[in-house]
C-alpha cells in the first residue's frame, strides 16, 4: 500500500470537481450527492493502489468519468458507473454492495463492465470479456459507452505499460474498439483510438506522418483561409449564422490511405477538409439549408459529381448525418466540404448519446437500434464460442454500406460489396438457406453477384435447396457467415476426428507417433498452417497420405538458407520498470521453437511480435499482418515481444513488384543491379508488357530490410520505371 500524499489528493479531489463543469444532469442535489457518494467509495476502496507509471489509482476512474461527460455526453448513472467501474474486479467490494448503495441499474451497469474469470469453450479470455460486455448492450447502450472511455483513458496512459503489453492492447483497440466507437458515431473517440494504436504499433511511420503534417501545417492554413474567404462573405450576406473550420486527417487515416492506394503522403490529396456547421433551431429548415449552402460552394467552385455524399436525406446506420462535397479549389487542388447543422454536429461528435438526446418520441426505430437486435441476435446464438463472435461482431461493424430495395421496395442496408445472398440471409435465415438464385433490377443473376446502391433484389428459393459450403467463398455479412457455418459444424467436428484417426493410424504404420517436429514437415509438404486444417483435409479426402512415409524421410528445407536468430522476451514480473528477460534461439532446425509465419512472411529487420502457440512453438508474424493484429485483440495474453538478431549469414525469401514505360534492354538493367550491383540470388522473373507499359515480379533471396530497400532505391532510378514495391500474402488464412 501506497498511501496519497496531501498534494496528491488535493488534485485527485480539484479533478473531481471538475465533473460537474461537463455534466449539466449532475449539479441536481439529489445527483451530485450521489455522485459524491460514488467518489467517496472509489477513493477508499483504491486507496493506497497506485498505477504502473505511478499515479494514484483514483485518478483513472476520474477521467473516465470525465470523458464520459465531457466527451460522450453522458448523465449522472454514466458519470457514477465510470467512477465505480473497477471496484468489483479490483477490491473486496460486490455487485450487492452496490446494488444496497446505488440500486440495480447501476449494479447491471457495472456488472457488464466487470471482466469475468472464467474462459468460454477454452477460448479466450479477451474474447470472452468482450463478448459479456456486449450482452449488456441491448438492455444499457451505457456498458458500451463507459468502456470506451475506460479504453481510451487506458490507451492516453499506454507509454508506462510493458512492450508486449502494449502491443496487445493497441492491437486489441485497433481490431475492436476502434470500430466500435465508429458504428455508435463516436468520431472523436474512434480517431485517437486509432492514432493512439497506430502510435504503439508503428512509432517509426506515427512519428514520420506526424513530422509532415507540422511541416506542412502554415501551407494547409493558407489554402483554407484562401478557399474559405469567398464562401464565408456569400453566406454572410445571405443571414445564415454558421461555423467555418478545416479539419485535418488524422494520422492512421494518412498512413492507411498511403497503404491501400499505394501512394506517398504528398499524393494523399484529402489530408484536409473544411467543415461548414450552420445554426438552425428548426430541424425541418436543415436539409434545405445544407442544400442552399452546397449551392453557394458550387457557385465558387467546380464540383466532382462522384464524391457528392448525401447524408442528410440517408443519414448512415450510426446516425451520422451530413452533405459532403468533393470541389476543385483555387490552386487546382480537390478539396472536400462537409455540410452540418449543429445538431448533426453534435450528433457526429458525441455519437449515441446526442443522438438520443434529439430523438422525440414521434421517431421511428433509428438504423442504429436496428443493428444493437442484430448484435443481440448474433450474443444469443447457442453455435457460436468467443472467438468465432469476435469474427463475426469485426464483420458487423462495415463502415461503408448500401443501400438496396425489396420487391415492394422496402430500403435495407448491406455492407459494401454484399451480395444477393448477403441479401437473401438479411431478410431471413429460412430465405438464404433456400435460395437459388436472384433477380437483380428485373435480370436473373447468380446468388454470388455484387449488389450496388439502388438494386431492386427478389430472391428466388426452393424446397430442395440446401446450403453450400462454397457459400462461404462470396458472402461478406456476419448473419449469412454464422447460418452457414453453423450449418457445417458438425461436419467439419466429424471430418477433423476421421482426419485425426487416418493420421494416426497411418503413422503407427510406420512406426511413428504425433509430435511437433513430425507436424512440421506434414505442415509443409501439404501446404497447411494448424492441425485443424491437416486433420480436416485429411477427414475429407484431400489429403490421402500416401506420400507420408517419404515426407517423413526426406530431409526438411526452410525458406532459410540459413537461419536467423530471434530474441523473445515477455515481462512475467509485474513490478513496474523490471527489464524483459531476452533468450535466443537457436539457429539449426532441430532444436528451433518458432516460426516464421507464412501469412505474411516477415524478414530480418521488419517489426515483428511472437505468438505462442498451442504447441509452446512461437510464431513471427510483422506487427502489421492482419492474422496478428486478430490474435492481439483475441488471444493478448500469448503475444510475446520479439527482435531480430542481426546477422549477415543468410538470405530469406523475398518479392518485389515493378511497373514502368517498355523500352529496349530496361529488363537487363533491372537484373544487373540486382545480380552485379548487389550480388543478390534471383529466384524467379515475370515481366509483362502491353502497349508500351510493362508489369513484373521478381522473387529472390534478400539479407534484411536494409538491403531490399537499397535494391528499390537503385531500380527506382533506372529511366523508364515509375513503381518499385515490396509484396507479400497479408491475408488471413482461413480453415
């Protein structure tokens, strides 16, 4: 115990009362005393409890129920269950004692926060965790809402957490709450959560993007002032009282535009927006007014037909609502205009709560409700372990949508890139396990074809019609995932213990019995990641095993010619500023313990963590990879940190892709630096030309980041090509 010293718990108590300057419901008498009443308990039952960096304990529930208030929006129930959120799981007190003090509301609030100690299925414990959190959800969007804040005050606070902590606790945020705070429109919120991961995972490239934006920051000043000057002065004259700021991208959104597109940051042309928000107390003036205003920037300004967004007719599932315009500015740059009223605002930045706070009693279930029944639906099926609903619930939480109508034209929203069959399973189970094919605007099509915004669907069925496991192959919704893995289950259990059984018996043909270093080289030969795949394929005949005696027998090669050394360390001890403990591998294959992940193949000098394995082996996967980002917010607690030990004795696997205009001898100049130049082993060579522009691959042995970046740098100079990039498989593999 580490009591508070005087100072300490006078700014503990000045912060207190800085609650009450940000929640308007709170200065009532009789809520304030209870919000006092539920501070006085925090502070004695985290007394003398102190964080990693330090920091007295009290002062974390304190700013979560200030990001509550001042962030989200939230009331006097919100600001006591932040204040009371680690109470149950941390001290001696129940969820009896705070139902006798605060009553059941509160009590349920906290219970749904409350992380339990037990696992589901033997999966994970975060995944678990999550998943009981959202089964509050339905009853208290509240839960949701305060776990948030708990969230992002934990990400403000990450820096005095361990690495491989932090590494799993930015992937878990990334992965999850990122998204979620994206679908309840916590924009704000959703943002530094993702810079704040983004901060922790790749601080070389947060820090890169960082340093030109402040650079860059007087130019994007000028060009606002410069475009906003002659909008401003028209909506002056016209009386309409309005706010005009810019906005800036946030760092992630950078840094993921760079990546998808391909593109260097000065070519990322949205990194700034301006913002229009007018003042209207009448709610039924603000579509007019967006549209009189959109009218006043395109008298200014050419408009790009193809970026117009209108949400303000269609406001998007999370309540979002806004007109965005996309127009060519006075120095021949596009620049994009969002229209709001005040109220979309609010409603924009503080999410669910403004949005209930603006609903009347006239209003229809809103698209958002809609979507807590479905995730209710997709909590209560019996089917499905934790693991599997992290996958689904990720699904569910699409960003962009649309929107497409029944045969009596009924409107229903679908993720991007949905297909009729995603349709089918959205209007009903029963429906997309009958179907057998679509009409799409009038035109038979088949159930695998891409719907777009505006489609008419009408889905045909019959009878006979049976689910296909190639269903999987096309559908994107988490509703069609799950009916159709629920419909396989039992088929794939059977298939994974005949898989198992044929194994064996094949093995104890041959003398043998299962262990790691005999999995291994059946991994390779047949081209799987895990024993659930092996046993499966095996189980449904893909795999015969009648080579399995010479796969045993033949000496095993790795990707390696030679092998690298890896240093792991994971923090067991819990006293804060003790050093990870690092041990190194060994370098021959028959004593190795780890992996290189095939999913995205990471080389000497890439960021990269270990993942331990069900069979204690520790899998590389770059910090980046998508299947490791997954394990980080599902299986936290197996992510070990891991650095490469830099040796020049081997060459790993590598591939690169180039894009340039055709001319005579360009390929023997390309192969000369990468075979003279920088004595490198080519492995295989691709190129394609049509028409004057050519397109390749070349595969070859690297030593570590260094050089490859080296090699990209000399063939980027050679006239004529315009794109050198590194390649590798990121996706996930899938069973």
């Amino acid at each position: 115990m580490n009591p508070l010293t005087l100072e300490e718990k006078q700014q503990a108590d000045a912060l207190f009362e800085t609650i009450f300057e940000h929640c308007k419901g709170c200065k009532d008498e009789d809520n304030e005393y209870r919000i006092r009443k539920a501070y006085a308990l925090a502070y004695k039952a985290h007394d003398g409890i102190r964080r990693r960096s330090g920091e007295p304990y009290i002062i974390h529930p304190i700013e979560v129920a200030l990001i509550s208030a001042r962030e989200i929006g939230l009331g006097t129930k919100a600001v006591i269950s932040s204040l009371l959120h680690d109470v149950v799981e941390d001290t001696d007190y129940t969820l009896d004692d705070i139902n006798a003090m605060f009553g059941p509301k509160i009590a349920n609030i906290i219970d749904g926060l409350t992380k339990i100690s037990g696992v589901f299925d033997g999966g994970s414990m975060q995944a678990e965790n999550f998943r009981k959190m959202l089964l509050s959800l339905s009853d208290d969007v509240r839960v949701i809402l305060v776990k948030l804040a708990d969230r992002l005050h934990n990400m403000r606070t990450l820096q005095s957490m361990p690495a491989h902590k932090r590494y799993k606790i930015a992937g878990e945020t990334l992965y999850l709450y990122a998204p979620l705070a994206h679908r309840l429109g916590l924009y704000k919120i959703k943002t530094e959560l993702e810079d704040l991961s983004f901060k922790y995972k790749e601080p070389s490239q947060y820090a890169a993007i960082e340093s030109q934006l402040v650079s860059s920051e007087k130019k994007r000043a000028a060009i606002i002032n410069k475009f906003s000057l002659p909008i401003i002065n028209s909506l002056t004259r016209q009386g309409i009282e309005f706010n005009v700021t810019g906005r800036t991208k946030s760092i992630y959104s950078i840094w993921h535009k760079m990546q998808t597109k391909d593109v260097p940051f000065e070519e990322v042309f949205d990194i700034f927006a301006i913002r229009i928000v007018f003042i209207t107390d009448e709610k039924e003036k603000e579509k007019s007014l967006a549209w009189n205003i959109y009218s006043v920037i395109t008298d200014h300004y050419q408009p790009n037909p193809d970026r117009l967004r209108d949400w303000v007719s269609t406001p998007k599932a999370n309540g979002y609502e806004a007109l965005h315009t996309t127009v060519m500015g006075p120095d021949g740059q596009w620049i994009e205009v969002q229209i709001r009223s005040q109220r979309m605002d609010e409603i924009a930045e503080k999410g669910y709560a403004a949005h209930w706070k603006y609903k009347s009693s006239k209003d229809q279930e809103g698209e958002l409700d809609k979507w807590i029944h479905k995730i209710k639906d997709l909590l209560k099926d019996p089917n499905s372990d934790a693991l599997e609903f992290l996958d689904e619930f990720k699904l569910n939480l699409f960003t962009s949508e649309i929107y497409v109508f029944t045969p009596t034209g009924a409107l229903r929203r679908l993720p991007k890139y949905a297909t009729a069959l995603d349709f089918a399973f959205d209007i009903h189970s029963k429906v997309g396990s009958a179907a057998i094919g679509a009409k799409v605007n009038h035109k038979l099509v088949s159930l695998s074809t891409k719907l777009q915004s505006g489609d008419q669907v009408e889905i045909l069925t019959s009878s006979t019609s049976n689910i296909k496991r190639e269903w999987l192959e096309f559908v994107t919704t988490a509703k069609a995932r799950t009916a159709i893995k629920n419909a396989f289950k039992e088929d794939r259990k059977k298939a994974m213990n005949d898989g198992m059984e044929k194994l064996d018996e094949a093995l104890q043909k041959l003398g043998y019995t299962q262990n790691n270093y005999l999995l291994r080289k059946i991994f390779e030969a047949y081209e799987v990641s895990s024993k659930t795949e092996l046993y499966c394929k095996i189980g449904r005949g893909a795999i015969d095993l009648k080579d399995l005696k010479k796969i045993i027998n033949k000496k095993r090669r790795n990707k390696f010619i030679r092998y690298w050394q890896l240093q792991f360390g994971k923090n067991k001890n819990k006293e804060a500023g003790n050093v990870n403990k690092a041990f190194v591998l060994a370098e021959d294959l028959e004593g190795s313990n780890y992996q290189i992940a095939p999913c995205c193949n990471p080389i000497p000098g890439d960021d990269v963590i270990g993942y331990l394995t069900e069979d204690d082996e520790v899998m590389i996967h770059k910090t980046t990879c998508p299947k490791a980002l997954k394990i980080m917010s599902s299986q936290g607690d197996k992510i070990v940190t891991a650095q490469w030990k830099a040796h020049k004795i081997m060459s790993f696997l590598s591939t690169i892709q180039i894009q340039g205009i055709d001319r005579m001898g360009i390929v023997h100049e390309i192969t000369g630096i990468i075979s003279n130049d920088l004595n490198v082993n080519m492995r295989a060579l691709t190129i394609n030309s049509s028409e004057g522009v050519f397109n390749g691959t070349i595969d070859f042995y690297i030593h570590n980041v260094e050089d490859l970046e080296t090699m990209i740098s000399d063939i980027k100079k050679i006239k004529g090509v315009t794109n050198v990039k590194r390649t590798e498989n990121i996706e996930e593999i899938s069973e």
